[in-house]
C-alpha cells in the first residue's frame, strides 16, 4: 500500500542538484514515483512538490470516465441508453472524451427494429437525443468483453491499441466506472454469453491500485443484486455504489409503446435526474448523491460502501468524480536538453 509523506516547502536548486533542504529528505530521495519532467530557463530546475491537495481536497489532478453496457440485444435497449445518458452527463461536466472509455455491448440507435433510426432515447417524452452527433463509443458489439474490460482497467492492452481504447490514468487519476447490465449473487454478465465475478473485478481494481493506476475510484453498478458486485472489494479509495441488494431485482422505468421497450432503469433514471441539477461549481457532495432513489422510488433498495474510503463522503464533491480537474504540476526532476540539441544542429 503507497505511504503518505509530508511535503515540504518549495526551494530553488540549480538544475539536477538537490537543495541543501533536501538532500537528507526521504521524500526527496523518493521522489521518482511522484514527480514529472519540468525543465526552466537559465538552467534551474523548480523544486516544488505534489500540492494538489491545497487546491482540491481529493488531490487529484485529472478525472476519467469507464462506462459500460454489457447487454445485447434489443429489449436490453433501457441499458445502452443508461450508459449513453451517464455519457452525455460526464460530458457535460467535463470529462472530454479522450478521459472517457465507452463500451456498448449493442448499437440499438441502428436496430432494424429501431422506429427511429440513429437515436437512443432515456425518456418518453421523445426529447433529448442521448446518441448525438458527438458520442464516440470506444468498444462496441463483440468487443465488449470481460478480457477487455479487465485489460482496459489493468493497462495490458496489446501495444497496436489505439489511445482512445486505453485507459491512461496514473496515481493522481480519479475514476468513475459505471456497469449496466444483468447480474445476480456475485457476477454480472456481458452479451449473456459469459460473466465477471466479484472476485475478478475486485482483483483487477487492486492491480489498479499496485500499478499507481488512480487515485480514487467511484464504483456504481444497476444490475439486479448489485451490491454484491461490490462485497469483495479490498483495495484502498474506492467508494461504491448499487441499485439494489443481494436477493433483489432492478427495476426498469420508462415504458414506451411506440418502440416496445423500457427506455432506462429506475436507479440510473433518478441518478441522471440528480446530475442534471449538478454544475461545474456545484457543491453537492457524496452524501446526497447516496439519497438518490430511494426505495420507494427505485422499488429496490440501493446500496453503497465506503468503509475503503478514507475521506468522509460529505467532503467529497460530486465533480471529484463527475466532472474535471485539469492541473499541471512542477516539480524537481529535470531534462538536460543541451546535449539533445546539439546532436541536431550536428546533423
């Protein structure tokens, strides 16, 4: 598990040698898996450690978006349009699609059986278009897969992959992942052909944690028995959420005639309500998003864990993990670029 270290102060030091204040300094001596190249004019190097936490109270510096259907098939339409609805909110937020990593299981907007050809709707009254012109879908189809799913959330994709099909968070990353589908006691099933357990999933998010890969990971399932999908979990920081309990369904919302199909599940219906109250600025924290769908709303009973996570929910912000942070850090380490340059001028 990563240590926690104080930071010191900021010094100057001429570039590639350490300060006097921190010569002796463990943190200075360990300073490699915390620090990115930063390179100063005349010479000098800016010895200015990880202060992120002054400004956001996560720490965290960039934000990244997972988003999964794992249902196929065109009465599953309630769970593309889930996962395109928590897309457009993200969005909307912040998170640029290069932060975000969609997968479809089906392309319901091209379903023969579609009265409205290249459209996904999450409401009956027929008015927001959740498959715009803008939704870039990262994995669709048969791609979709517990292999690729598990190899997107561990890094170990084939090195061809393109970078829109990676995940490329790093240990200042906070993470949403967001899994819609059909599940039971302890496995959610992808394209109804094979399923991922609580164990696989619990054991990619600590490979996640050993390899530096977030920072602090929100965990939200609608599945039948969702909490389940989230017992096993062990590694630090993640705070989870599911639409119902061991032993109970999920239930679907939005019956439209015209199309045949439910159009959303409850749970993620009431979320989607919540966010669109929420803004870049908004204050709304953790605890509020825990009210969201209560029982008498969503029929079942949502859940959430936070027993691994070391904040308290209420001083976390909605916008740590549904919109964007962007900040750029300087730091101590330095690139020498004279030699580089004059082995171009030579050529």
């Amino acid at each position: 598990m990563r240590s926690k270290v104080q930071n010191p102060p900021a010094v100057w030091a001429p570039a590639g040698e350490p300060s006097s204040h921190s010569v002796h300094d463990p943190v200075w001596q360990n300073r490699a898996a915390l620090q990115k190249h930063t390179i100063l004019p005349g010479g000098f190097g800016l010895v200015f450690y990880n202060t992120a936490g002054q400004f956001f109270s996560s720490g965290h510096t960039n934000n990244w978006a997972v988003l999964v259907c794992t249902s196929r098939f065109w009465f599953n339409y309630r769970h593309v349009a889930n996962s395109l609805s928590v897309y457009r909110s993200v969005k909307r937020l912040g998170i640029p699609d290069s932060h975000i990593v969609l997968m479809l299981a089906d392309d319901m907007a091209c379903n023969h059986r579609n009265p409205k050809p290249a459209t996904v709707f999450s409401h009956k009254n027929m008015e927001l278009n959740v498959y715009g012109d803008d939704v870039e879908v990262d994995y669709r189809g048969y791609e979709v897969t517990v292999e690729n799913f598990l190899r997107v959330l561990t890094g170990r994709l084939p090195p061809s992959t393109p970078r829109s099909k990676r995940l490329l968070s790093d240990d200042r990353s906070n993470i949403l992942i967001y899994l819609t589908g059909h599940g039971g006691n302890g496995f959610l099933k992808f394209q109804d052909s094979e399923e991922i357990s609580n164990v696989e999933l619990a054991d990619a998010f600590e490979q996640m944690w050993q390899k530096r890969r977030y920072n602090e990971l929100l965990f939200i399932i609608d599945t039948c028995q969702g909490a389940s999908m989230y017992e096993r979990f062990y590694s630090p920081n993640i705070m989870a959420l599911a639409s119902s309990q061991v032993g109970e369904d999920s239930l679907s919302h939005q019956p439209d005639l015209a199309i045949g199909v439910h159009l959303m599940d409850r749970y993620t219906f009431y979320l989607l309500e919540f966010l669109e109250d929420i803004h870049p600025a908004s204050k709304a924290n953790m605890n509020d998003l825990f009210k969201v769908c209560p029982k008498s709303q969503c029929v079942s009973t949502p859940g959430h864990r936070t027993d691994l996570f070391q904040r308290d929910p209420e001083s976390v912000l909605i916008t740590d993990f549904f919109g964007s942070v962007r900040k750029v850090e300087i730091t101590t380490e330095v690139v020498n670029l004279t030699d580089p340059i004059e082995q171009v001028d030579e050529r």
